[in-house]
C-alpha cells in the first residue's frame, strides 16, 4: 500500500517508523489480503454455477510450452493441457504448487504458499514462482517419466524482502536463452536476475534494478517480460508503457507507449513475449494484442473475444508457439 504514496509521505513514513515495524505491518498486510482471497474463493463456489470438471481452468494467471502441451497456472494448480487434441479433457497437473487439499495429490508447502504466479521452462527444467511465499522453485523433469513424475522443487530462491536475492510478490519468468543463462523475475516495481550454477544447478542472484516511479528506469508495478537477444522487455502495468533494458546489467536502454486506444499506446500491458524478431504485447483494460517491432512501432492489431460472449476480453497472460507460428 505504501507503494501507492507519494513519495513525501512515504520519507516521512520511513522516518519515523523502525524497520521492524514495517516488516510486521507488511506480514499483516499479507495474511489480510490471502484471508480476502480465500473470502472471494468461497463466495464464488457458493454464488457461481457449479464446476462441471474438476480441471477446468479458473482464472488463469501464466501460461508456458512443455514437451508439445501448455502448462496453465491459476491460483492453486497447474494444468497440462494437450495442444494437439484441443476437444481432450485437460489434465490437471496436480501436485507442484498447492496449498490446500482441493486437488487430488496435493505437494505439501509450508504455511502462506498461494500457487504459482509464473512459468518458465528451460532445459529439462520447470521454474515456477510462488507470490504468498515469495520464491522462485526449479522442478527437474524426467525424461523417463511424464510431467505428472515431478517430485518436490530441486532447489529454490527467494524468499520475503527487498535485500538482494529477496524477492517481494514475484510475478512473470524470462530466461535469456543464451549462455549467460539469466533467470529473470518479476517483482512489485523491479526486475530480479538470477543465474544457474554449472556445478550444482543452483539458482543464485546476479543483479536487481528498478523502483517505483515514472521516470526512466522505474516502475508503476511489473508485468510481464519477455527477452531477446540480450536485452529484456517488461511491461510497466501503471505507466502503460513498455521499457527496455540491457538484460546482463539492467542498464535503461528506452521505453515506448504511453496510455491511450491508438496503435503503440496501451492501457494496462500486463504480457509481452518476443517472437520472429517481433514483440506481442497483451493489454488487460485495453482488451487487445498488439505486434510491435522491437523499437515500438506498431504493425498488428489483434482482437480477442470471449468464445461464448462474443465481448473484447482481458488479457492476463498468453504464450507464443514460434515453431507453429
């Protein structure tokens, strides 16, 4: 909430208040807003027309490509959805992130774990962030075995605050898919990076940037990210805009959009992904694709309509498949 302060009273705030205070507030903070969210779970099992299956998708917050299926993340579950066979049922993935007995095989989490809030896959590796714990997992997949094989989280990062290699509500994963290997997090109004260790297959901090604002550099809450050819694009949710940085130092490189309908505007971008040497970018009020040039120019409009209703729809998150286009 504080983040949302100008930046005065915020000083003032900082002044006159310990730090142990503040982090007591934060937690407090924390616990009222998981009560709310199982609060509107719970009404909505009650007032909703009841769920016809089990594995159907609710509010779906990441998506990602395994093997030729989409991995859906929504609040507390994974999903495996078969891209080949879109009339087959889905098959819930039911065992990664879960902090309550509401799916069949639940992983037991400690305390606070609200499910995952971002994908990412790389190398035989599943990363997946975790918003109520604040972490960031890696799950090893077996090539022996099939997705649902996944055991516990091989190792993790992370954790509550904002010193380095802390992360505070992290969100959407980009990996720089080239040797550096870098594991880029979204979090509040910054960028976390992460490497790999060769020896082990750790995952230890590199570097951070940004805060909050609306110059260069900062952020008004960080959306989605998206990498390409050594430089990392994230979108600015609350300065509708999108920056680009130089992925291996977060150096400012620039930034475009700005809020509005027209084309190279946004409202609200929350996804961005890169592909063919394009960028697409989601818009969650504008209800809206865009394809862009790396530079920002606009080149495509897409609309995207609910299936029944036929109404614009709000994006949260989408996924490219660059080999089918």
């Amino acid at each position: 909430m504080a983040s949302l302060l100008p930046h005065e009273i915020v000083r003032a705030i900082l002044q006159h208040t310990d730090l142990r205070a503040l982090f007591i507030a934060a937690r407090v903070c924390r616990v009222w807003r998981d009560a709310a969210a199982s609060t509107r779970d719970g009404w909505r099992l009650l007032l909703e027309r009841p769920v016809q299956s089990s594995c159907m998708l609710r509010f779906p917050c990441a998506l990602a490509l395994c093997a030729g299926h989409i991995l859906a993340a929504e609040e507390r579950r994974l999903h495996l959805i078969d891209v080949g066979q879109p009339s087959r049922p889905f098959e819930p993935v039911d065992h990664l992130i879960c902090s309550s007995c509401v799916l069949a095989r639940p992983l037991p989490l400690s305390r606070g774990a609200t499910g995952p809030s971002g994908l990412a896959v790389d190398d035989g590796a599943i990363l997946v962030t975790d918003g109520g714990l604040d972490k960031l997992y890696k799950y090893r997949i077996d090539p022996n075995q099939s997705l649902l094989g996944l055991g516990r989280p091989v190792c993790e990062a992370g954790g509550f605050g904002a010193a380095e290699g802390l992360l505070i509500s992290p969100g959407d994963i980009a990996l720089s898919g080239d040797e550096l290997g870098f594991i880029f997090v979204a979090e509040g109004h910054g960028v976390t990076a992460f490497r790999t260790a060769e020896r082990d297959g750790a995952i230890a901090f590199s570097h951070k940037w940004g805060r909050h604002g609306r110059a260069h550099g900062e952020f008004r809450q960080v959306g989605g990210l998206a990498s390409c050819g050594g430089d990392l694009f994230a979108c600015d949710v609350r300065n509708h805009r999108i920056q680009c940085f130089v992925g291996a130092s977060g150096k400012f490189q620039y930034a475009f959009g700005g809020k509005g309908e027209k084309p190279g505007e946004f409202r609200r971008p929350s996804a961005i992904a890169s592909v063919r040497g394009c960028l697409v970018v989601a818009e969650m009020t504008g209800r809206r694709l865009q394809v862009l040039s790396l530079l920002g120019s606009p080149l495509q409009i897409i609309s995207v309509r609910h299936v029944h209703t036929a109404r614009p729809a709000s994006l949260a998150c989408f996924c490219v498949d660059a080999e089918r286009g």
